[in-house]
C-alpha cells in the first residue's frame, strides 16, 4: 500500500497509522501488507504527484517542476516490487493519501489502474472544474507549462474528470473509498461553495458511482482536514479494500440472457415437477414474437428441462405492468403476479393507479383466469405469489382501505383466491409507518407472509423492522412476529420448510444474528410454526449485502440468494448476485458470488431483483443483469453452468 503525504507535509506524517496497520494484521482484518511512504519535496512539497511541464521563472521564487507521476510509476512501483516480496501487479496494490496526497491518491487509481487495483482517498484537495483563485492549486508550478505556474489546460488534462474517462474505456475494475470531514474550510466567497471539499469530494462520489467497474464508498464523518478524521476512516478504507485485493480473476456466469433494446427486469421463476422451469419478465418491448402493449409488459417464459423455450406469453396495456413472482402448483398450473396501472383485465376502464394482478396458465400456455384488484386512486401491488392444492395466495401492500381501515401510508396485504381466480379472502395489517408485504409461502396448510414495517405491528425494536405473519387457509390471523435490530432489517423472501414452519432471508443493518460485517448484511432464518426463530444466521461485507429470495429442496438444504457491491467471492461488477446453501443442519455449505460487469441481481438503487427456484438439477435464479434479464444454474456442489 503506497501512502501519499499532503501538500507542505512529508513522509513521516503516515508513520502514526503503523500501530494500526499492524493492530488489522495481527487480527487478521487484513493480510499482511508492506506500507511504502514515498516523500514528495518537489514544487515545494506542492507536485499534487503529477509530472509538471512548468519550467520556473526569474519573476518568481518557485522552482521548475518535476515528472512526479512518471518516477512514481516507472521507477518506485518497480523498486518496490523488485525489492520485496510483493504481488506485483494491480490485485496486490492500493493507494491512500489525504488532501494533495488524496487528489494524487485518486488520479492513480483512475489514470492508471493496471497499476493500482484500490485506493483509500481523504479529504482528497480536488477541485471542479477548475480551482477557485485563492486556491495554492494554482501556485507552485504543479500544473503549469513553460514559465506559467497554473495553465488551465494542463489542470483539465490532469484532473480527475478526464482520468475518470479514461478509467471507464480501460474494462478494468477498481474500488475507492472516499472520506470527508463534516467541518471542512468553507470557502468565503459564495461563488466558491461548490470548491468546498466536502462539496468536491460529493462530486467526486457522485460522478463515480455512474461509472461501470469501479465500486465507490463515501464516508462523511465529524471533524475537519485532519487527522482525527483521516486515522479512523484510514484503519476503516483499508479493511474495505483488501477485501477486493489479492482475489483471483473472476469469471463471469454462465447465463441464458432474455431481454429487448429497452430497460427489462426480472419478476419470477419457478418449476414444475417434470423439471420445467417458468421465468417472468417485465419487457420494455416486444419479447419472442409476443404483442407488445407499451410501457413495460409482462412476458411469461416457458423452458423444457433441457433449458430450449417452449412457449412465451404476454400480458400489457398501454401502462406498466410489471411480475414480482411465478409459482407452479403440483398439476403444472403457473402463476404469475404482480401490479399493473392500465386495465389489464377490461374491467377497470380508466385505471391509472397501480392494481394488483393474479393470471393463472395451463401447462400449455392458455390462460385459464385473470384477477385485478385494488383501491381505485391508490396504489396496490402485490409483490409474491404461492400455491397449494385449491388456492392462490398472494402478497403487497395497498395505500387504501383493501379490506379495512388504512392505518397509514402502505399497509401490508395477504389474499386468497380460489381455483377460478375468485378472491377468497384479504386480510389488511399496518401501523402509522410504511409496512409492506414482501414474501408469501404455504407450510403446513397455513400461509406466512413476510415483510417489513416502519412502525409497530409488534414490538418495534427500532428502525424498520421485519415481520412475519401466520395465517390459517381460512384467513384466520394466528400470530403477527415484528423483530430486527435498531437499524433497519427487513424480510425479502420466504420458503416452506419441509419440517414445517419457513425459512426467511432479508437484510439487517445491524447485529441481528452476530456482529455486523458493516452497511447491510444478508439474513437467514427458520421460524418454526409459532413463530419463534430457532435459527439465524448473518454474513456480508463491509458494504452493501442483502438476501432476497429462498427455495428449500425436498432434502431439507436451503438456498439463499441475494446480492452484494462487496467481495463475498471474486467481483464482477459493481452489484452481483450471491448464492449460499445450507445444509439441512444449517451449516452453511459454500457461498458463490456471480454475475458479468454490468449490475447484477441489483438496480442502481441498491433494490434486488434476484428469485431462485430448486430444480432436479440444482437451483435456477433469474434477476437483472444491466437492462436485460439473467437466467443461470448452480450445482447442488455450487457448479455454475448454462440453465
């Protein structure tokens, strides 16, 4: 790890993070890692680490620059790594610096990342697009040319803007992990607000995370340009990016890819029993020959065993439609949910609101029913879908009375619709806060809905909270389980047990099962048919990681998948999907990171659009993959290979 000192600073400035450096070896936090502290005394310890094409001047006191980036690269890195036993190439390097050194810090990992895999950049002394006036930026010849210390076309050349650019055309993949104090030097004049740092380095963040391979985390923290800022965040980014470092290069999946020229998303997959599989899709055009309505419509996909497409369906209106689950039931009838803001079904002329949808097929692809319902003015949508041998049930929420009193914002929803595609039944729960429902699941002939709340259904453990609601067929409430941490946990997915009860998978942004690993973690539970959790577990990384679907095979092995912007495997791009198998006793069995350089399982809002269904031959998951739609396989072993 090279470290870059700041502006009038030298190397000795780094020699106060050994002690840490050496605390995160000896715990294991981070391998064992050789810090290079290169001083920098050229343009009176202002060079901002670039070459300099100023020449000096008899008008001024300020001597002629120097190639600082060149020796860098061309002299220190291979000395380094001819001296010690280094890994030498980029998977074995990061960079950190603060303020001159942070700009530096960033201009290397952007300009030259088959160099630099990582880097750690503090209150980096950036500015866009060019200084203010008063800024030293401008006064020692960094970014001059011939006698002219500061030449605007030379700092645009060299600033990070234009090795961003770069960066995107090289296929390469990096991590930076930004840091900023809350009190940073705030710059008098108003017309320079936006050169404050705190302002820049928001820029900077903000500019990155549109930028595909380079996974970005910012951290805004109290204090100013200083060390009480840089020491904590310093011991903070270097455990963030030796998770990256030192992996072997990853492979992308092997993956079926369904989609049209326009933004396509995931929404279901299921099997039957002769090893059909069933994957929705929510297209932004004409998909397999199929009409297309407008806006997104909803595509029903059916593929033999041996993975070759039997048949596509569509349901659209000129509105959006889109799927959020597919589920078969034991006489090969699937069923695909989800919501729709047209007149999906032609009896509600003039919609425009969103509407839950039910639409049920036969094996050969003849629609047998289609079921609109929700509040006229408000939004209702229904997020999941499972069956039994006489019904369907499924789950959402309703911003309306649906079937009671709203008790404010989103309520969440749980329906039953009979054989015909006649509801049955709704039932209606919700707090003052936001509640929705996620997940639905059949056991043991009674139907669990899963979800989250921003209120109290239960006892709130503060924050947003999971829930966990038992019905019986009947639609009798048998119990409603509200639990979490005091930050946010949430239930994204349920499955039978074959024991009886669900297992459950979501996230928590706090100790829910263990310590957190940082940000979110994915969660894992079994509830037994009363409700208690008997079993838990919690694994991530220092970002963002969040379980969204499971599927329990009829050994008792549980399959959770998810996705994560950190490094549970090797990464691929800046979110990829996570597949982990537990055992029926519950040991996890192995974890698979997987997906291509685009997003994965996961849109830019962090929100997952990833389903897994268990087949004969393994598990199936179907999620996003950029704008089109994924379909690949695991191995009971945790083979990947073509569905």
């Amino acid at each position: 790890m090279y470290l870059l000192h700041g502006r009038g600073d030298s190397m000795s400035a780094w020699t106060q993070v050994k002690s840490r450096l050496d605390e995160l070896v000896g715990s294991g936090e981070i391998p064992p890692t050789i810090a290079v502290m290169p001083d920098a005394p050229w343009s009176s310890r202002a060079s901002w680490y670039v070459d300099s094409a100023y020449t000096g001047s008899p008008d001024t006191q300020i001597p002629p620059g120097r190639p600082v980036e060149t020796a860098f690269l061309k002299d220190l890195v291979p000395r380094i790594d001819a001296t010690y036993r280094t890994i030498a190439d980029r998977s074995g390097r990061a960079i950190a610096g603060y303020s001159m050194g942070g700009a530096g810090a960033l201009r290397y990992v952007l300009a030259h990342p088959d160099v630099f895999g990582a880097g750690i950049v503090l209150s980096p002394a950036v500015y866009f697009p060019l200084p203010p006036s008063d800024s030293s930026t401008r006064e020692f010849g960094a970014f001059g040319k011939g006698k002219d210390p500061f030449v605007e076309a030379t700092y645009l050349k060299l600033n990070w803007p234009a090795a961003l650019k770069s960066f995107a055309a090289s296929g390469l993949r990096s991590q930076l992990f930004l840091v900023v104090g809350d009190d940073e030097y705030k710059n008098p004049k108003p017309v320079d607000a936006t050169h404050d740092l705190d302002f820049e380095t928001h820029v900077v963040f903000n500019q990155a995370a549109r930028v595909p391979n380079l996974t970005s985390e910012l951290r805004i923290v109290d204090g100013g340009h200083d060390w009480d800022v840089w020491g904590p965040t310093f011991a903070e980014g270097a455990k963030y990016v030796f998770q990256y470092l030192g992996k072997p290069p990853a492979t992308p999946m092997q993956a079926a890819i369904t989609g049209t020229p326009g933004e396509d998303r995931a929404g279901g997959i299921a099997t039957d029993a002769s090893g059909n599989v069933y994957q929705a899709v929510a297209a932004a055009g004409a998909l397999d020959g199929q009409p297309y309505a407008g806006g997104t419509d909803v595509a029903l996909i059916k593929y033999r065993a041996d993975g070759s497409r039997e048949w596509t369906r569509s349901l659209g209106t000129g509105g959006t439609e889109r799927a959020y689950g597919v589920a078969v039931d034991a006489d090969g009838r699937v069923v695909v949910t989800g919501y729709t803001n047209g007149d999906l079904d032609g009896a509600h002329a003039g919609n425009t609101t969103d509407d839950a949808f039910v639409a049920q097929y036969d094996a050969d692809g003849n629609r047998r029913w289609l079921t609109q319902f929700g509040v006229p003015g408000v939004a209702d949508r229904s997020y999941s879908v499972a069956v039994d041998g006489t019904a369907v049930y499924v789950g959402g929420y309703t911003k309306g009375a649906l079937a009671g009193t709203n008790q404010g914002d989103k309520d969440v929803f749980v329906a039953r619709l009979d054989a015909d595609g006649r509801q049955a039944w709704v039932r209606q729960a919700g707090s003052a806060g936001e509640d929705k429902g996620m997940a639905v699941a059949v056991s043991g002939g009674s139907v669990y809905l899963g979800g989250m709340t921003g209120g109290s259904l239960g006892t709130s453990a503060g924050g947003v909270d999971g829930i966990l609601t038992r019905y019986t067929s009947a639609g009798d409430a048998v119990w409603l389980k509200q639990f979490g941490t005091a930050a946010s946990d949430e239930v994204w997915g349920l499955a039978a047990d074959p024991a009886g009860g669900v297992y459950l998978t979501g996230y928590t942004a706090g100790d829910f099962a263990g310590p957190s690993a940082g940000d979110k973690d994915v969660v894992v539970a079994r509830a037994d048919a009363d409700g208690v959790l008997t079993w838990r577990d919690q694994f991530g990384t220092s970002g963002n990681d969040k379980g969204a679907a499971v599927a329990v095979d009829p050994g008792g092995a549980a399959y959770v998948g998810g996705f994560t912007d950190g490094a549970l495997g090797s990464p691929l791009g800046k979110f990829d999907g996570v597949l982990a198998k537990y055992s029926p006793d519950r040991t996890r069995s192995w974890t698979r990171q997987f997906g291509t350089a685009d997003d994965d399982a996961a849109d830019a809002f962090a929100e997952a659009n990833l389903y897994l269904t268990v087949t004969p031959a393994g598990t199936q998951l179907s999620g996003l993959t950029g704008t089109d739609v994924f379909r690949t396989r695991f191995t009971t072993d945790g083979a990947n290979t073509l569905p």
